[in-house]
C-alpha cells in the first residue's frame, strides 16, 4: 500500500514539474516570437522569416507536450 501512494506522489509531481516547465516554456516561446516579429516587420517587412522561428519552435513544443501526454511509464505500474 505505502508503494501505491509513493508512486502517485512521485507521478503528482512529475506531472506539475512538466507543467511548470511547459508553461514558462509557452511564455518564453509567445514573448521571443513577438519580439522578433517587431524586429522583423522593422527591419524586412516584405519577408517574414519569424514565420520559420515560430513554426519550428512550435514544432518542438508540440511534439513535447505529445512525448509527455503519451509517456506511458507514468500510468502503468509495473508488477
């Protein structure tokens, strides 16, 4: 039983340690891409070449936030 309730608390907090982390990672992600998007309408508005920062970066969390919604090792307890 004391293995039960260990784990749960080991999981609890895994999940707000990546939740934590997630979320200043959307806020440094909106903050830099908005700041180069000034830069960028300021220097060369005829191109936007932020679009290839945003997406790639956004690439990145996307398949992270997937990584960790789908890790199964937090969810089966192994025998």
């Amino acid at each position: 039983m004391e293995n039960t309730s260990e784990k749960n608390r080991d999981t609890t907090a895994k999940r707000r340690i990546f939740t934590r982390t997630f979320t200043r990672s959307i806020v440094h992600y909106a903050v830099t891409c908005a700041f180069l998007a000034v830069i960028n309408y300021r220097t060369s508005p005829q191109y936007w070449w932020v679009a290839w920062v945003a997406a790639g970066w956004g690439l990145n969390l996307l398949l992270s936030l997937i990584w960790r919604l789908t890790d199964e090792d937090d969810t089966c307890e192994t025998r």
